[in-house]
DNA sequence: AAAGCACTCAACCGCAATCCC
DNA sequence: GGGGATTGCGGTTGAGTGCTT
C-alpha cells in the first residue's frame, strides 16, 4: 500500500482554505521533487528550522509540513512494510503501557513512526467494532471517568504509563511483560496493575504447556480474599472469545508462537481478526475502549440459569445465587449494578454473535473436566463451576483445586450466563441495569479498589487502605484520599 | 460491470510544550 | 517574566485501492 500510494499519488488532499494555503504554500501529496528539496536540506543543515526550508530553498510548504514528511517517510533508517509479528506484539504491549502514546512507543519501534503505529493500532480497534461491538450511550460513557480518574491518580504515582486523556483507556488491559506469555488481561482499570508478572489467574489455563486452553474463565486461580472479602478477580477472556470447543484448539505454547485457532498474531487475536468460518470472536480493545450498550437487545428470554439465552454473561461467585442479586461475599457487599455493568460489558465484548451459536449448552463447564476422562473430577468440576454454565470453565488451577479439596473453588469468580439480568422483563432488570449506572461510579471504584489483590499494590496505597478500615468502599467523592495518592 | 464499503496511508489540524529573544 | 516562534504530539480527514455484493 505504501508503494501504491507515492509520493504524488493518494494521500488526503484536505478541502478547505487556511493559513498555509493562503500564503501560497502547497498542501497534499509531496511530489518527488519536493521531497529532493527537502532531502537536500536536510542533509546540507540539518534536522529542525524547518521553516527556513521554505525560505531558502523555496520549497512551497510550511515547516510543520516538512518536518512531518521528513520524520515519516525521508529520513534514513525508516522501516517500511507491514509490522512484522514481534512488532505487534510490541505494540500491544506498548499500547497497554502507554496508551496513546504514538510517539513514545515509536521510540521503541525502531524504524517505525508515531503515525504507522497509530494508523495501525486505529485501524484494527475499528475492526474490532465493526465486528459488532455496540456503542455505548453517552451516559455510560461517563462512566469511563471513573477509570480515567484512577489512571490520573496512577499517573501522578508513577505507577502506570496509561496515558489520562486516551479515549482508549481501557477497562481491561493487556499484560504485556510476560514473555512467555500470550496477552492476557485483567481487569485493570484501576492502573495498578503491574504487569510484570502475571496476574494471579490469568492464563493459567492459556499460557502454560498442555493445559487446556478453555480452563481459564473469569476466575480467580487464588482463593486469597482481600480486607473486603472479596476474592480476588482476574481474567483472561480467552476463554470467553472463543466459540469452538476446546478440543477445536491447540494448546498455546507460549510467546505468542502458536495462536489459538485462525488467529496469526496477537493482533488477530486481540485486536479483532477473525475467521468468521471457525467463527472465533476475540476479545479486543474496540469492546473496551467504550462501555456497553443498553441498546443491544437481550437475544433470549430464557430464564434458566444454565441454559437459554445468547450472550449473556455476568459475574458470579461460586454458590451465589445471582438471580437474587445476593452475593455471599463476607462482608456482603452487594451487585449494586456493577456487576450488571460487568455484564454489559462483557455482552459487548460477545459482540453480534448469534444467540444459537453462544447457547450454554454449547460448553458445558463440566466440559473440560470430562475430557480428563474421570468421572469425579467431572463432578467436583462441575460443583467448582457451578455457575459457569457459559462457554464454561474454571481455571484447570482451580478444577484443580477442586479436585484435591474443592473447598476453596467456591470463592471462584467467574463469568457465567446470567439470564436474570439479561432478561429485561424480568423483574427490574431494566431498572437494576439503569440504577445500577446510575450508581455506578461508587461501586466500580469499590470493586476497583477492592480487586485483584493479586495484583501488587504500592505500598502507599495498601498503607492508605490499612487506615482506611473497610468501610470506605466508595469512593464517590473527589476528595477520596485513596485516590489522591500520597 | 458497477456500486458500495472497508482498509490503508499520508497529511492536515489544533493544541500544548518548549525554545528563544 | 512575557510573548512570539518553533517543535512535538495526538486526533482526524480524505484519496486511492481492493474486496465484496
């Protein structure tokens, strides 16, 4: 594409007058001749001054005009192509630790400019919404304060590189430094998440040799509460984006060097590439830059908790009666809407699939423990998983777990259908969703900062938090001190 | 074959930071 | 210190191309 589009040829001829124009500068498409001006500048003066490239060499174009051409595509060393898998990866990783911080992770991609990086990651997360990701209303939208907020905070402490104003600041985020590890996720909005190690959970089931791929949901592979009592969460999505059964993939052997199914790359597999054949949706940052819709319609009005209905996730813990919208967390902290908001989300992120194609039946989340071939494990699997009857399965860890004790599986945290909520006619629903937005800056920060305990904390901030008690769950207001940083 | 759409890329714009006088 | 100039950055736009319908 590059070649095809020369110099003197493509490029975004903008419309309309301004300055540039009116002082007869030249706008659009470099010419060849041009860009020999400008080389020849450059090599005569150097980089920088780039007005006076106009003024001594007559070239018609303004300084920021030819710096731009210079830094994109003339200066020496300049990698031209497609980015190659390694680069991808390091973009993602980039991408989780910077934001949109184009020119930062340009640094770090040698060869490579801020505008290809940024053209190619923009160019991606739009597929990922073409590929049906809802937009989200306005009001939820502003929801997303509330994480920029902590990323704001983070920031003053150093703590993250997420860039404050990115629009892509994202609900969940990549863990990138883990070598041999495929991109995970966690749920790390709150922009305390280190990802230098991965998080407790997180691609048990994906990353490591010989595991299943499927065994890893939106689970929690400790059992360790944190002061609230709630159990620690992390995910990884991989399980939740991929359709097929398990058997229909491979292992993941790490690095990134065997994807899963159709997926080439890292790319493809986070960033929305899809074989619609094998039917495989990823999980993508196009479903997290945004929040969910309310628009998208329930697929199904069935009402039962392991079967009927398309789409619908929720997040429940082990021996939690989600249609009551209890959870048996010590300290009783209750959904409060969040956990619809999870759901919605997570709704999202499921995209268009079709409802018969994400019926609970599909994968049973005894699935894996079948596999195994052994008849208890299937059984204490299935009590692990109780409540995951959706695309189902708990962290092999876990089924693990459950097997040698299968006492401490039941503060799994998992992402299961939940039909109650999906299900609008049902009652309040519709009104538990939207109070539950309403109210939700509160209780997103509650569980943000209640969650994942796996992940490090800084000290100041667990310090903060020692003096807080448990009772500051909400973090509503401004003058919040956890927020604030020391 | 034509139209529409998606994708890619280049380039522009506005804003903020930095530099310089 | 103030103000203009310059530079850097991120967001956005639009043309060309290729694919799909």
């Amino acid at each position: 594409m590059a070649m095809m589009m020369s110099a003197s040829g493509g490029g975004g001829q903008r419309k309309g007058n301004n300055a540039a124009v009116q002082q007869g500068l030249r706008k659009g498409p470099w010419t060849a001749a041009e860009d020999a001006i400008l080389l020849e500048y450059v090599t005569k003066h150097g980089e920088g001054n780039w007005n006076s490239v106009q003024k001594n060499c007559g070239l018609l174009r303004c300084g920021k005009s030819c710096r731009l051409r210079w830094a994109n595509h003339l200066r020496p060393n300049l990698k031209k192509g497609a980015f190659t898998p390694e680069e991808e990866r390091l973009i993602i990783q980039l991408h989780a630790q910077y934001g949109n911080k184009w020119a930062r992770m340009a640094t770090q991609l040698p060869g490579r400019t801020d505008n290809e990086i940024k053209n190619y990651w923009n160019t991606r997360t739009k597929r990922r919404h073409r590929s049906g990701v809802p937009v989200y209303p306005t009001e939820f939208q502003d929801k997303t304060a509330v994480f920029h907020h902590k990323q704001r905070h983070n920031e003053q402490n150093n703590l993250t590189h997420h860039n404050n104003n990115s629009k892509s600041s994202s609900l969940f985020s990549v863990c990138p430094k883990v070598p041999d590890y495929a991109p995970c996720f966690s749920l790390a909005a709150d922009g305390l998440t280190d990802f230098s190690t991965p998080p407790a959970g997180c691609l048990k089931g994906y990353c490591s040799n010989n595991t299943n791929i499927y065994s890893s949901a939106f689970s929690s592979s400790n059992t360790q509460k944190n002061s609230n009592g709630l159990a620690p969460l992390s995910f990884s999505p991989l399980v939740s984006i991929f359709d097929p059964p398990p058997s229909a993939l491979p292992p993941v052997t790490g690095g990134g060097e065997s994807m899963p199914g159709n997926f080439t790359s890292f790319t493809s597999l986070i960033m929305g590439d899809y074989d619609a054949d094998q039917q495989l949706e990823p999980f993508g940052f196009g479903a997290v830059s945004e929040l969910p819709s309310l628009q998208t319609p329930p697929r199904s009005a069935s009402s039962n908790a392991t079967g009927g209905g398309g789409g619908g996730v929720c997040l429940v813990a082990e021996g939690l009666d989600n249609a009551n919208s209890n959870n048996n967390y010590g300290d009783g902290v209750n959904n409060s809407g969040l956990l619809d908001a999870l759901l919605m989300e997570s709704r999202t992120i499921c995209g268009k699939r079709k409802a018969d194609e994400m019926e609970i039946g599909v994968i049973s989340s005894a699935a894996p423990a079948e596999e195994e071939g052994n008849g208890d494990d299937a059984a204490a699997a299935q009590r692990t998983c109780t409540a995951v009857p959706f695309w189902g399965a708990c962290d092999d860890e876990q089924q693990q777990a459950s097997r040698d004790g299968g006492g401490e599986a039941r503060d799994t945290l998992v992402f299961a259908h939940s039909s109650a909520v999906m299900e609008p006619a049902k009652e309040g629903t519709a009104a538990v969703i939207a109070e539950g937005m309403s109210s939700m800056d509160d209780d997103l920060l509650s569980l943000l900062t209640n969650f994942p305990s796996s992940i490090p904390l800084p000290e100041w901030y667990r310090h903060q938090r020692q003096h807080e008690g448990n009772n500051d769950r909400s973090y509503g207001g401004e003058a919040s001190p956890a927020l604030q940083g020391p």
